[in-house]
C-alpha cells in the first residue's frame, strides 16, 4: 500500500488495512514486537527439538532422533556406574579377613546392607524376617548358640550348612534311642524328667534319670547340659530351645531325635554375599 493509499480510521486515527464489512473496517494493529519474537523463538526450539530428540511416529518404528538418546540407554548407563562402584567394595570384602572388614567403617555399613538383603532373599523363610526363628529353625537374635557365634563360626555354618551336601559340613547326629533300641520308654521317661529339671526347678529328678544322662547324653550335650558346640547340641539347661516345647516333646526327641538341616551356601552364593550375611548375622544382637 502506497503512502497515499493508506486509509486512516477517523474515529481511532488508526491505519485500517483496507478491509471493510458493512462499515466495520478491520485496523492495522501488528501483533507487538516481543510475541512475534517468542513464536519464533519457540518454534525454532520445537523443530531442533524434534530433530535431536525421539519425536514422530512411523510405521513400523519411530524417528529415533538425532542424538539417538532414549531413557532406557540412560538408566543403563546409571545400573552399569552402580554396579561397578558396588564391584569394588564386592572386591574388598572377598579379599579381606571378617575382622578387619568388620573394623572398617564404610565397609561394615556396606556389608550389612548387603548382608540384610541377602538375608531376606535366601534365609526368611527358614529363619523367619527377622530372624526370630521357628520350632526347628533357631533364632539367630540371641545368644543361644547351636554352633556357635564368632563371625567364624557363622561365616563357617553358612558356607557349609548343617547336615548339608558339602564334605565340610557340620555334621553329627543324635541318637534316636527308642527307635534304635538303646532305652527302654522307662529309662526315657525318668531322662526326660531329669532334662526337665535341668531348666525347671521345681522338677526333681530320680537318681537313674541322672545316671542315664551322664552315660547317654552327656558325651554330646556336656556333663552340666549345656550344651557342647563341637557336636552342635544345644544347651539344655536354658530357656531357649529349639524344638522342645513340652515335656511330650522331650520323649519325642530322645525316642526319635531330630536331625535340622541347614543348606549349604558355598557355591549357591558368592564369597562376598556369604561373608556379608555372616557379619549381618553376628550384628543381630548375638555375635559373639
Ligand atoms: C531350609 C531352611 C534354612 C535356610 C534356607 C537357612 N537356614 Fe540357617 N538353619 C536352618 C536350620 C534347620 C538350622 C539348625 C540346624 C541344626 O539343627 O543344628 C540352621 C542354623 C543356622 C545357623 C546356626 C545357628 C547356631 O545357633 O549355631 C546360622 C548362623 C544360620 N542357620 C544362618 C543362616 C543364613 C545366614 C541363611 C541364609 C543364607 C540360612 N541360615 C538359611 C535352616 C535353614
Ligand atoms: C551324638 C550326640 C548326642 C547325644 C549322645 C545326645 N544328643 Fe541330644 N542332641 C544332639 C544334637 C546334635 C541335637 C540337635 C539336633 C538338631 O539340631 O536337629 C540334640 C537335641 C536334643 C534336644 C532338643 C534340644 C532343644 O533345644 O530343643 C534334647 C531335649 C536332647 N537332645 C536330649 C538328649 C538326651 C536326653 C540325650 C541322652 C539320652 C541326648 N540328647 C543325647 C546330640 C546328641
């Protein structure tokens, strides 16, 4: 529009752009300078973006994008950094002595978090969630132990179980004396009186209860039953027990005795996880 043509609406001072609808003439008003500059800005941004960034869909696929960068790429990415770092305290506890990883701060935190996890994958249902235990299955929160309760011995029983498939499992069976014919129900009742009274006072005990203990039992469970670890037979003179939980069971276990099996781990688990589940387990509250 030349300069002579430009049409001015005499009510605004407006320049109209010519258009005119029943008298209604549309006005010259450009959209303001900084929007114009936005849209543009912003489009710009939209196609770059779709251009480095996964954007269209096709057929059978998707534009990938130029970059090629997907969210699953990234969180490999972070799994792999994880995994490393998580490889070299996995290394460091493999090659060092239980002690000394138990003396080391970041370590100790390391393998107790390790240890707890490994816990609750391979060993809860035995032992229960919190390693309270079951009739069979003992508790590893107290210091009752069966085999005993240095971050040796642990590391030892769950590398190589109890009665479990390794050469150097622990091993050792008590006697099932009415099914093997070696006591008479008499002689078993009168020794299951005196087992009683070893943690119940107010059971007195014959003198033929004792003497059956001294020449049976005493050899595995100790002269005073308490129990010798070297055999794994348990105290009996506590509280705590692991299946006795009336008298009728006490009859039972001397008739039929009992053989619990705990699985052996070597081989199962690797070295780390093992010596991290023995320093979880000496934590609980009873490591010796
Ligand atoms: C299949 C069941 C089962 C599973 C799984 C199991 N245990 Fe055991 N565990 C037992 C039994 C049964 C005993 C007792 C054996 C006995 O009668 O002497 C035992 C004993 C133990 C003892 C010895 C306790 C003591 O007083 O000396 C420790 C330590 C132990 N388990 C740790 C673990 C750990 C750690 C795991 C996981 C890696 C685990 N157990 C998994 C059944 C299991
Ligand atoms: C050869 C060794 C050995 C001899 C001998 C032996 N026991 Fe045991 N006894 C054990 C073992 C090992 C266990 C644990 C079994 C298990 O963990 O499954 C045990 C468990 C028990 C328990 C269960 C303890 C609990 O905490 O629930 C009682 C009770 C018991 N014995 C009594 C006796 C009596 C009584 C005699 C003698 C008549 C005897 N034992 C002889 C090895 C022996």
């Amino acid at each position: 529009m030349s300069e002579e043509n430009k049409k001015i609406d005499e009510f605004s001072g407006v320049e109209t752009t010519g258009h005119e609808w029943d008298d209604i003439k549309e006005l010259n008003n450009p959209m303001p300078r900084w929007w114009v500059w936005t849209f543009i800005v912003t489009c710009i941004w939209g196609f770059a973006y779709m251009f480095l960034y996964p954007s269209w869909p096709l057929i059978n696929d998707y534009y990938k994008g130029y970059l090629g960068e997907t969210n699953r790429d990234r969180v490999h990415a972070e799994l792999s950094m994880v995994a490393q770092e998580r490889g070299q305290f996995s290394e460091r506890i493999k090659s060092m002595d239980l002690e000394d990883i138990d003396t080391d701060r970041e370590l100790h935190v390391y393998a107790l978090e390790g240890g707890r996890a490994a816990f609750g994958d391979n060993c809860a249902p035995c032992h229960g969630t919190g390693a309270q235990g079951f009739v069979g299955y003992p508790n590893l929160n107290d210091d009752d132990w069966i085999w005993g309760g240095s971050l040796e011995d642990i590391h030892y029983t769950i590398s190589y179980g109890i009665r479990g498939v390794h050469d150097d499992t622990r091993l050792n069976d008590m006697p099932a004396y009415l099914r093997d014919e070696l006591l008479t129900r008499d002689e078993i009742e009168s020794v299951a009186t005196y087992v009683q009274s070893l943690s119940d006072k107010s059971v007195t005990a014959s003198s033929e209860g004792q003497n059956l203990f001294m020449d049976n039992c005493a050899l595995c469970h100790g002269e005073d039953g308490k129990g010798l670890r070297e055999f794994g037979a348990p105290n009996l003179t506590d509280a705590i027990t692991l299946y006795v939980t009336d008298r009728d069971s006490i009859v039972d276990i001397i008739s039929y005795s009992r053989s619990g099996v705990m699985p052996t781990w070597n081989g199962r688990l690797d070295e780390a996880t093992i010596k991290s589940l023995a320093i979880y387990v000496h934590s609980l509250g009873g490591g010796e």
